[in-house]
C-alpha cells in the first residue's frame, strides 16, 4: 500500500498592519507618517535598495527644483539648498532617509499579486521572492513612470535603428553606431537627453512640439509658486481642472541651450516613421539613423492588482488617492490631488493626508 501523504505544511503569512508597496519618494514619504502615527508597518521594493529607480535615470539629470523645495517630511537636503540636485544625489539623499529613520523595508520583494485576504478583513501581498504579506491596509506606492508610451508607428523602422525608452537611456556612448540620433519627446527628459547627445557633437534630430510652452526654472519662480501656492491647487476645483488640462511647460533656459547646440536639428513633432529608418516631423524628416531614443511618456502598469480599482484604460481609480477597496489606497501619481503629487517636495502633503485616512478607518 502506498504511504499516506503527509499533510501540506501550514501557510506562512507576515502580517502588519499596514504594507507599503514601493520604496522610492512616495513609498518613503508614508513610511515617515506610519512611523510618526506609531503604525506597524513594512515596506517592500523590488529593488535592492530604497531609492532605485533614480539609480537607473540618465547620468545628467539633474532635478527641475531646487533642494530647498525638494525635500522629503522631516529631512531637508544636506548642503546648499539653493543647488538643483542630481541624479547621484538624489539616490543618495533617498537611501540616507530611509537609514535615517530606520523603515523597515523589505527588498527584493517585487509583488506579483495583490489580493482580498481569503475568509478575513484585509489583503494579500504575495511576491517573488515567495513571501506572502497580510495587512489591514495597503499604500500602492509603484510610481506612475513604469510602462513606457510608444507610438505605435514605431514598429515601421528597420531592425538596424536601435531604440530605447528614455528610462533605458545612461549616457551617449550607450548608443550603437556614429550616425544620427532622433531624440522623440516634447518634455524635459527630451531636451536634457537631446542635449547630452548633442554636446559629443554626434547629429541629433530633435522631434519636439514646437507648441510645448515654456518657462523659466530660477530660484524667484519656485519662491513664487512656494508663496502663492500654485502647485497645490487640488484637482476637483474649477482652476485645477484648467491646469490638468494644460501641457507641462518645458525649462526655457534648457530649451534655449539645446537649440544653440550645432549638432541639434529640430524636426518638430514626429508623426511617423519612415521605410529608410527616418522620422518623419511636422517640420522636415530626419535622414536615416542609427538610433531612437523615446521620451514620449509613461502609463502605469498595475497588471498586478486583483482588485476593482482601475479603470478600463489601467489607470487607477481614486479619490485623492484613496479607492473603493477599504484600506487601500494610491500615492505618488500625477495630479493625484495637485500638480504638486507627483513631485518630491509635494508628495509629503499626499502621504499625511491619505495616512491619517488609512488610520481612521474602522
């Protein structure tokens, strides 16, 4: 007779209250106020370490505000707050804040599913690391800049143009070849990595909208939105929708610097792409290049969420960050109640505001 099977080992879960998913500026941002509120609480990163999606920018990017409007609740920047920080410094001011404060983040831990607990109030963070998370509440803290917008025209140039998102893109030896680069994009990452391309001398055609408006990045203009408020006019009001519905303005002092650039050809906005392996721009085409690089935007990817709180388009359905699923809750996204929302010195309002939510929940 065959022996018996022994019985399936008992489900191992990790509870805490509340469970933060993403360790970048947002995820960061609610661990300071769970931690404040004396909250149980764990964060988890798919990354090794707090902070790394700045690890993997471009290496000369630098902030588009300064340090003194940039910082995170609790910690102002280090040094002179006047500077506009970069990339590097970024990184490290993240990791040095998570250390600061001690968070207890768990890393290595990419969530593959987020769940309703079976049978009991809650949810169910399982990952790939095999661990499985029960919390009350969970802050879904992944940042809006994850799957990238490329036209879908794009397809139409031959194999040999390589092409990059411009999360992808480091620095301009990165690209194959000596020819001519496309830099295709009408916001900021365009110009700085156009610009980057541009000063090795290499021929860079520059799609970008020539009706993107622009403006300038000085210190009076952040003291200016900082007094008057500005960035934190909330969506729902009548002069928040106009400004939701208006373009991002590009830095006019970077716009300026690119076109004085020999190397960089402004081609207006690409409208396709060309058998010769050419992009075709509202003002003239380029010739045929050796790469493509796209900073044509990102949608969030939440493939993730076994719950119903995105709409048809994948986008996440929210009310200044907090959904239908009692206890859970959005951060860090564009406009999630400001233009501010997305931005470092703006997430901290967000983060106290949808915690004291969570921890009013019955």
């Amino acid at each position: 007779m065959p022996l018996p099977t022994p019985p399936a080992a008992p489900f191992s879960l990790i509870h805490t209250d509340t469970l933060v998913i993403g360790a970048g500026q947002a995820g960061l941002a609610a661990a300071y106020y769970l931690q404040q509120h004396g909250v149980d609480f764990r964060v988890l990163d798919a990354a090794s370490t707090a902070g790394h999606a700045w690890d993997t920018r471009y290496d000369s990017l630098r902030l588009f505000s300064p340090a003194w409007a940039s910082g995170l609740p609790g910690r102002p920047w280090p040094g002179n707050r006047r500077r506009y920080p970069t990339r590097a410094e970024t990184s490290a001011y993240l990791r040095d804040y998570a250390a600061h404060f001690a968070f207890p983040i768990d890393v290595s831990q990419r969530v593959t599913r987020l769940t309703v607990a079976p049978g009991q109030p809650g949810y169910h963070a399982h990952t790939t690391a095999g661990r499985t998370y029960a919390a009350r509440s969970v802050i879904v803290a992944t940042g809006p800049y994850t799957d990238p917008k490329i036209p879908a025209w794009a397809n139409q140039l031959p194999a040999a143009v390589a092409q990059l998102p411009s999360r992808d893109y480091r620095r301009p030896g990165q690209l194959p070849g000596s020819g001519p680069v496309a830099v295709v994009g009408s916001g900021n990452s365009a110009l700085q990595i156009a610009a980057d391309i541009a000063a090795t001398g290499r021929p860079v055609f520059v799609a970008f909208d020539e009706k993107t408006p622009a403006m300038p990045n000085n210190q009076f203009m952040w003291t200016t939105l900082a007094i008057t408020g500005m960035m934190r006019i909330p969506r729902h009001t009548a002069f928040g929708r106009w400004m939701m519905s208006q373009p991002d303005p590009v830095v006019s002092g970077d716009l300026a610097r690119l076109r004085q650039l020999p190397a960089a050809t402004f081609i207006g906005r690409a409208t396709a792409a060309l058998p010769t392996g050419a992009i075709q721009g509202q003002r003239e085409a380029s010739p045929p290049l050796d790469a493509v690089v796209w900073a044509t935007g990102y949608r969030p990817d939440y493939n993730w969420l076994e719950l119903p709180i995105l709409e048809a388009d994948g986008q996440p359905r929210h009310q200044r960050g907090l959904t239908a699923a009692p206890g859970v809750a959005f951060l860090g996204l564009d406009w999630l109640d400001s233009r501010n929302s997305a931005l470092l010195n703006g997430i901290g309002a967000d983060a106290r505001r949808v915690v004291q939510a969570l921890l009013q929940m019955p």
